[in-house]
C-alpha cells in the first residue's frame, strides 16, 4: 500500500509527503470544517437511518426502500469519522486487532441486508439482518471507548442471569 501511496504522489521518498499521503493519512480541513463535516454526515446518516424506518410500510416496495436507506444512512454515519481522523486513519483504525471482527460482521451484515431485501425479498430475513447490522455497529463503537465491551458483556450477562 505504500508503494501505491508513494507512486500516486510521485514520491520516491517514503519521507516526502505528496497530495494523496496528505488525503489518505489524515485532512487538510481545519477542525472546525471537520467537526462540521463529522456532525453533518452523522446527522445526515441517522436521518437516512429514520426515515428508511418509517418508509418500511409502505406497501409495495417498503421493504427495499428501508434497507437501501437504513444501511446508506448507517454506512454514511460511519463514513463521517473520517473527517474526524482521515479515511487512511480510519480503515487502519477499522481493521486494527481489536476490532477486525466487528468491522467484518459490521459489512457482512450492510450486505446480507441488502441482499435479504433486494434479491431474496424476505421481509423476516431482512428485519434479523437490520436488527443484527445495529448490534454490529454498536459493538464496533463501542471498541472506541475504554472497557465500554467489558461494561456491555457485564451488563447483558446481569440482564441474562
């Protein structure tokens, strides 16, 4: 990846830094931009989110409708970190050892969504997978925050017992 990083800028030097290493590792945006560039997208991901939600009883072509806008307002939701970190930043953040799993299960389940709802057409199926695709990017979240997975298995399992 860093020879592409390094053709792609026409740095020879791993130490040069080129327009696409200024980019990928992190933003040109001042903080303020990134904020609102964060809040926006956040914003803009959980009102897709919402309204793809409320447009699942629609007769006819609810089902599709909600999981196209359910999983482009959560993949846009996620996508608004990138402001925050920048997008090279944020993919080796998403694949890091402790949340490789979640990051995988997360995509896995934005795609068996899609597919429950767009191919197989299985109102049921595509629910479990939406439902599933929540609790996918809740744990992923809260791999961000310190001991919030120990908090979370702690309280489900007092919740349980």
């Amino acid at each position: 990846m860093d020879k592409l990083r390094r053709h792609l800028s026409n740095a020879s030097d791993p130490e040069q830094r080129g327009i696409v290493d200024e980019l990928w590792d992190s933003t040109t945006l001042s903080w303020e931009s990134r904020i609102k560039g964060f809040v926006g997208c956040f914003v803009l991901g959980t009102l897709l989110s919402i309204v793809g939600t409320c447009l699942l009883w629609i007769p006819g072509h609810g089902l599709t409708v909600f999981a196209i806008f359910y999983t482009v307002g959560n993949l846009i939701s996620l996508a608004s970190t990138c402001f925050l970190m920048g997008p090279w930043k944020q993919l080796k953040k998403m694949f890091a050892e402790t949340r490789w799993i979640a990051t995988l299960v997360m995509i896995a389940m934005f795609v068996l969504t899609l597919m429950a709802a767009l191919w197989w057409k299985n109102f049921a199926l595509a629910i479990v997978f939406c439902v599933l695709q929540f609790m996918a990017m809740t744990w992923y979240s809260l791999s961000y925050i310190p001991y919030a997975r120990d908090a979370a298995k702690g309280c489900f399992s007092t919740c349980i017992a």
